[in-house]
C-alpha cells in the first residue's frame, strides 16, 4: 500500500469552484444516481483530471471548454487509489472549464458516503431514509470530487424524490419542479465556499419543526414522524448555543438557515455539515420529564458541539487532516463553554475534568501521539478522532484561556477567524492571531504542548528555609523513563494563609523555577483551579499541609484534580491501591457528582482485583463510605434540589447496591424498577441493578422495556443494561441479540464492548469478538471498531493479555492503528496494576 504524502494528494492541475450536484436515492433499490457539473479552474494544461471517487459507476464524462467545446473523456477508475483519472483527446488550456460527470452508485448499510437508514413507522412499516456521512473521505464514494478539505468550493444541491418525501441539504430549499415521471426536483441555494466533507444531503419520510429565529437564521429539528414531542430541548439549547456562538465569535452566522437532523441509523455523535447538522437520535431528540441531567447535558454538549463548528471547521478549517484538532479541540472547548453558560447550575466546567482525565489516561502512555500528527491515508484521517484531538486539545484550550484571560483569548479567536475566513489554516495561524491581539508569546508556550506528545508532572517543595517554593516538571509516564521531555507550563499557584490568599501566575519554562512563600507554612495549590494540562505532585510538608484542608480549602475541580491526580499515581505504582482506599475515606462528606464518579472509578478497579472474603470485605467499606452520602442526599427527590444532586443520588445508590453489595439497596432499586414515576436518576440506578443482581425473567422484563422504550434515552439505558447481568448464559443472550441485527449497527459495538467490561464475564464478549472478527468489521461501522475494543484494556489477567496481543498482531486495525496500541499498552499497565494491587488489597482487606 502506497503509504506516502504524494500518493494520497490530488494533483493541483485543476480545482473546482462549483458543483451543480443531482442525486436521484432510490430509496426501495438501495441505489442512487447522480449528476454533476463542476466548474472548475484548470491550473496547468494538461489532458487529465484527477479526482477521487470510489464504490461509484462513471456512466460518462464530458468537459466544456471555455470556449464552449465539449471533449468526451475516457474514464478510468482505481479503486486502491480511490480516484477517477478523466483523459481527454486533447490539452486541456488553463483558465475556467466545466467538468460533467454522470454516476451510479449503492446506498450502503455501512453508515458512510450516502447510506440508506431504516425505521419502523407507526403502521409497523419499514420505511427507509437515504442520507449522509461525508467525514473523513467519504464524499468520494457519493460523488466524484476532489476530496480534500482545502479544495473549497460551493455545492449547489439538486434532489430527485418522489412527491411525498422530504429533502435536506445544506442550503434552504430555493425550487421545486414536477418531473415527468411525477417525482419531483427539490432545488437548494448554493452553499458557502466550504470542505467536501461537509455535503449533505437527506431523503426521507420525515418531518420538520417549525423554524426558529436566532439572529435572522431559521432553525428547525428534522426528524422520523411521530417524535416532534422530544424535539423542545434540542431547539431550545440550538437556539441558545447559536446565539452564543454569534456573539462570543462576533460574526454572523455564515450560511442562510440551521437544521438539525436526527438520523435513526448513525455512524458518529453527529456530524457538522454546514447547515444540514446531523445526530444520532439519542443525541438530539430528548424527553427532559424521563431524561437525566447527563442525558440532557449531553444532547446540550452535542448541539452546541456542532454549532460551533459551523464557524470553527466549515467557515475556517484545516488545510489537512494532520491539523483535525484546529476543528475538534475547539468544538469541544465551546461546547463545554457553551453548556456552561446555557445551564451555570450544570457547573459543566467540573465535569470537564472527566474528559480531562480520558486524555491524561492516554497521554501519560509512551505510545501517545503529538497532537499535529502526520496524516497520509484515509485510514490515518480516521484515526486522528481520538482522546487527543478532542479532549486534550480542549483541555490546552482551556489552559490557555485561564492563562491568558477569557476576553482575551475571545479576542484572539475573533481575529484568527475573520482573518481566515472562508479559508484553510496551519495552527501557526491561530498563534499568529493571538499573538497580534494579545502580545503574549503563544506560539512559544503553545509549540511544546502541540508538537510533542505527552505532558509533565509539576512537583512543588519548599527551599531549605521555607522561603521559596521550589517548582520541577519531570514528564509523567505510566510506565517508563523519564526522556527528559520538557514543556512551557502555564502554573497558577495559589498559597493560602491565615484568611488570606495569594494567587501567581507563572510560566514554568524549563527544568524548575520558584516563588516566594506568603508565609513559610502557607497552604499551596500548585494547579489552582485546576485548568492546567499536568499533574502536581507536593512534597511531604506541602502535601500534609493541602491533606488537611482539602475538603475545605479545594473547590470542587481542585479536589477532582486531586483524586486524579491520586489514581494516577496509582496506576503508575507510585501509591498503592490500598493507600487509595485510605485516601477514599477521606471524601465521606464530597458533595459533587463528578468527584464522586472518580473515586467510584477507581474503586470499581480495586473491585475487579478482589474475590472471595477480601471482596466481601471491601464491599462492608464501600457501604461504610457511600451509606452517609446516600443518607444525606436522602432516597427520593428534594423539591427544588440541584440537578446534580439528583444525579449524584442515582450515581451512589447504583454503587452502594452494586459496588458495595447493599442488600436494602438492592431491594430498594428493585422496587423502584416497578414504579412508573420514579425520578430518571433512579430510574438509571434501577435498571442496572436489576440486571446486575437479576435472573432470566429480569432479563425478560428489561428486554420488554427495551421493545416498548417510547425515548432514544429509555432505549439505550435498556439495551446497555443488559451487559450488566451477573448470569454468564445471561451475557451469552446479551451477546446473541448484540449480533442478531435486531440491535442497529451504531449501537451494537457499544454493546458488545459493555460485555467486554463486564467484571466477571467480558472474556466472554472478548472470545465472541476473536472469534467473529471479519463478520464483526463487516457489518459495524469502522469508526466505531476502536470504540468497541476499548475495555480489553479491563481484561487484566496475564494469559488474557497475551492473547489480545497475539490477536491483534495478525489482525490489524487501520483506521485506529495508533489508539489500539495505546490501548494495548494500557491493558499491559493493567495487567501490572493487578499484579501489585492485588496483594496491597488482601493485605487491606484481609485484616478488617
Ligand atoms: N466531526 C465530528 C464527527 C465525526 C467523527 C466525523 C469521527 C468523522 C469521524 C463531529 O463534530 C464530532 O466531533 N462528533 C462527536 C460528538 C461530539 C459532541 C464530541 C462524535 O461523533 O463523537
Ligand atoms: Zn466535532
């Protein structure tokens, strides 16, 4: 396989301005036709065009010459290439021409290019949608073009339908015509100059909302009949974000009209094509009486996600996939941004941490990767959507930001994308942006962290005379030596004494720097806020210091930093998971959900490394820390409550039931499975108990619940459920209705991977994925392969990690190359985590 830049980059002879794009879906046939009419500017003469296409049949191709001359083409395909090589009989001269194309091609099941989605209408009738997934490289296999995100052009969208469906693109609808056969011709306004991966378009039986105005730009919600009663939230948190977005970036919306379109069959979360945004139905569409505070965080996280996007990624994008954070960091940084603002009582800036901590996990591995990283194939593109693009990235983002001041940093986004709009960009531009506006010497701080992979750990001590204290940064690995590897650290330190505080702000730009004390014995926080991309480590008299008021002194996001910070230190074999649990103890009175589900987190491992009167006995501990939290919340809703108080309730209910053994709890939670009006945190708590602690008739009662689920929300909470049974024939059912084809092809991975995290049987899921391995890749979507193997990094017994080794040597994954070995470096950490923990656990857990 050619694997080097050259082979994959179309040759610049010629670029396109427009394409006149005709897709007639045949919606019954599984196939569509298409034609285009792409002006385009021919660079160099030349007698070829080269473009890419794959899974298409070129009927014909023709080029009009300026000069109004129409050339035949002769039309070949490579596949292994995934181009189409256009030759005509003669040079074609530099200047404008027109490229006509015609083509046929399949609507696939494997949830890219244009694909055919299904659902059972309210007659029991299967209907079926055609739609799009263009991102990465797909828009090749619906159409011939020059796929590359720096090859903009304006898409202006032709669907043929028939008369009593819809159709979506990305422009607002601007003609429809009868055609003779009594189908019809849906035209839409051409788009802005943008990326092909952000085509869209959809053809369905669905409905639409009436528009919302935000700023003079409609917004509607798309979706299958029947469920414009969950449509309410999705437009209420749209409208918000949209809005945000116009007025934190200062730039109008950039095309003429926003929907949000929730696809029943979806590879991703949802996809950016400008203005034509696509979701999963979980993640749009949402019941807040059923839903969750995280069930409903989620599609507000999502929405605005995306949103954002319309500037960031389809007004200002990339010039190459090496850059895809430039999209995906900053997506997810205004995201969070924007649910932070649309629900403060969220307090979505603490639960960041939890995406903070997926990217330590693999950043702190020897195979984590830079964060520009060089992309050639397809297959590389792909595997650039991973922990680092996304949650890393957000985190320096937001490092940054508290480094440099929000109005500040707002200011210099609002400078890089007027400057570069309509454009493709280097990360350098963005730094070049900043810097103009701020003065601050971005590029220089923000180089260490972008080009190389990995992140430090900052340890404070006090100088002999307590004077000063003393900052180091060493690089923190899991697992290996320290290669001296060093960054530009943004470090807030706050330093507290007797009523009074200080906090530094400082750049820890080589080896180590120091401060001068408040008073010799102050309290220091070295990640005060804890914003900064790094782990802190304090010496004994700083950390006995910090140990006594953490509860009272740390904000939430400092002491979830701290755990943190504390788990890493376990899996790294620098604490023991014994001292862990000692360490748990110390958090009986934490109020906030999200360093509760971090504590819970690690103890849940410490659980897998336990059996028999050990287990019995750390699960008395666990009642003994959770019962009071659980008592103070109290069993039932508060009126008024915090949302993320009820949410706290499910989350430690569910854990005293399950981790802890809890029989009252247990018995509790049953109960509450029959009650019709339980409060939706409980709801969750219940159903996983049942399953965890039930029979074959409990499995029977879930899996009814799963058919008759009436919200995307109850559906899912349903069907993951069911990899928590305790019964190993139980998860053999689990596993069997995972492939059935009963369980859609974007959801049955995620299944699969549950029963991979099943405490006692994931060997189980783990032998179904050995041993079906081609049909598994065949059927599931490819992005969603990596997604599915994710807890074999839980399967931690010797044999078993040889095993996913030997597997995986012979059966590769491509488009994740770089994430499965992280993966199966983490399982290896795991596999030693066991080894040491074990023992510290029975020693523990033995002498109670
Ligand atoms: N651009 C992505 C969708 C995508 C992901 C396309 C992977 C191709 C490959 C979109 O903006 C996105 O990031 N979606 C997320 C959800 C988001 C809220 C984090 C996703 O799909 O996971
Ligand atoms: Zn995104």
């Amino acid at each position: 396989m050619p694997n080097d830049e050259h082979d994959y980059r179309l040759p610049r002879t010629a670029v396109p301005r427009r394409y006149g794009l005709t897709l007639a879906p045949d919606l019954e046939g599984g196939k569509f036709t298409g034609h285009e009419d792409v002006t385009i500017e021919v660079l160099e003469p030349s007698a070829e065009l080269v473009v890419n296409a794959i899974e298409l049949e070129i009927g014909s191709a023709a080029i009009t010459t300026a000069a109004g001359r129409r050339l035949e083409a002769t039309v070949r395909l490579d596949e292994e290439s995934e181009r189409a090589y256009f030759t005509f009989a003669e040079t074609l001269s530099a200047g404008p021409a027109t490229l006509h194309c015609s083509f046929t091609g399949t609507l696939n099941d494997k949830l890219r290019g244009f694909y055919r989605s299904r659902y059972t209408d309210a007659e029991g009738k299967e209907q079926v949608i055609a739609t799009t997934q263009m991102e990465a490289t797909h828009a090749r296999r619906s159409f011939p073009c020059w796929d590359e995100p720096d090859l903009k052009a304006s898409f202006g969208v032709t669907l043929e339908l028939a008369a009593d469906l819809m159709g979506v693109s990305n422009g607002p609808e601007v003609d429809r015509t009868a055609l003779p056969d009594g189908r019809i011709s849906v035209r839409f306004a051409d788009t802005m100059v943008m990326s092909t991966y952000l085509v869209a378009f959809i053809v369905g039986r669905l409905e639409a909302t009436e528009p919302v105005d935000v700023d003079g730009v409609p917004l509607r919600i798309v979706h299958v009949p029947g469920k414009a009663h969950l449509t309410g939230f999705g437009l209420d948190v749209g409208k918000f974000s949209l809005q945000h977005f116009v007025d934190y970036y200062g730039i109008p919306y950039p095309d003429a009209k926003v929907d949000l379109i929730a696809v029943p069959d979806f590879a991703a979360g949802a996809m950016e094509n400008l203005g034509c945004i696509t979701f999963r139905e979980a993640l749009l569409l949402v019941d807040p009486a059923s839903a969750t505070m995280q069930e409903e965080m989620l599609v507000a996280d999502v929405v605005a996600h995306e949103l954002a996007h319309m500037w960031f990624g389809d007004l200002v994008t990339m010039r190459w996939w090496n850059g895809l954070w430039l999209n995906e960091a900053f997506a997810t940084f205004m995201e969070v941004m924007a649910c932070d603002a649309y629900r403060p009582d969220w307090q979505r800036w603490v639960a960041f941490g939890l995406e903070r901590t997926a990217a330590f996990e693999v950043d702190g591995l020897q195979s984590t990767r830079a964060i520009e990283y060089p992309v050639n194939s397809p297959a590389d593109a792909e595997g650039m959507f991973d922990v680092l693009t996304y949650q890393k990235g957000a985190a320096l983002l937001r490092m940054l930001e508290q480094y440099l001041g929000e109005d500040r940093l707002r200011d210099g986004i609002r400078h890089y994308l007027t400057v570069h709009a309509y454009e493709n960009t280097e990360t350098g531009d963005l730094w070049d942006a900043i810097e103009a506006v701020t003065g601050d010497p971005v590029r220089k701080i923000m180089d260490s962290w972008i080009w190389q992979g990995g992140h430090p750990v900052v340890s404070a001590s006090l100088s002999d005379d307590g004077n000063n204290i003393v900052l180091r940064q060493h690089r923190f690995l899991f697992d290996g030596d320290d290669d001296g590897r060093e960054w530009a650290v943004p470090v807030l330190v706050r330093q507290s004494a007797g009523g009074a505080t200080q906090v530094d702000k400082l750049l820890l730009d080589g080896a180590s720097t120091m401060l001068p004390t408040m008073t010799p014995d102050a309290v220091v926080v070295v990640n005060a806020g804890a914003h900064g991309f790094y782990r802190s480590r304090y010496d004994g008299p700083l950390l006995q210091r910090l140990a006594s008021v953490a509860t009272t002194e740390l904000s939430a996001a400092e002491r979830y930093q701290l755990v943190d910070d504390t788990w890493g230190a376990v899996i790294a074999g620098l604490t023991g998971a014994d001292e862990f649990c000692q360490f748990a103890r110390g958090f009986a009175g934490e109020t906030e959900l999200s360093v509760w589900q971090l504590l819970l987190a690690g103890l849940r491992w410490c659980d897998r490394f336990l059996d028999g009167e050990a287990r019995t006995s750390f699960q008395a501990f666990v009642r003994e820390l959770l019962t009071p939290a659980v008592e103070r919340l109290g069993w039932a809703p508060v009126p008024l409550e915090r949302s993320l108080d009820a949410e706290l309730r499910g989350t430690l209910v569910r854990a005293l039931a399950l981790l802890g053994a809890d029989s009252t709890a247990q018995a509790r939670a049953r109960a509450l499975f029959d009650d019709p009006n339980v409060d939706p945190a409980l709801a969750v708590a219940a159903v996983n108990v049942v399953a965890a602690t039930g029979d074959a008739s409990d499995f029977e009662r879930i899996q009814a619940r799963l058919q008759s689920a009436t919200t995307p929300q109850e559906e899912l909470r349903y069907l993951y459920a069911l990899a928590e049974v305790s019964d190993p024939d139980l998860v053999d059912r689990t596993l069997d209705l995972a492939m059935s084809g009963k369980v859609r092809s974007q959801n049955a991975p995620f299944l699969i991977g549950r029963c991979m995290a099943n405490r006692d049987h994931g060997e189980r899921a783990w032998r179904l994925v050995r041993t079906r391995w081609t049909e598994i890749n065949a059927r599931f979507p490819d992005t969603s392969i990596i997604r599915m193997l994710d807890p074999i990094k839980t399967l931690t017994k010797p044999e078993q990690y040889a095993d996913t080794k030997a597997f995986f040597a012979e059966h590769p994954v491509p488009q994740a190359a770089r994430t499965l070995d992280q993966l199966l470096e983490r399982e290896g950490i795991n596999v030693k985590l066991r080894q040491r923990a074990t023992p510290d656990l029975l020693e523990q857990f033995s002498r109670r």
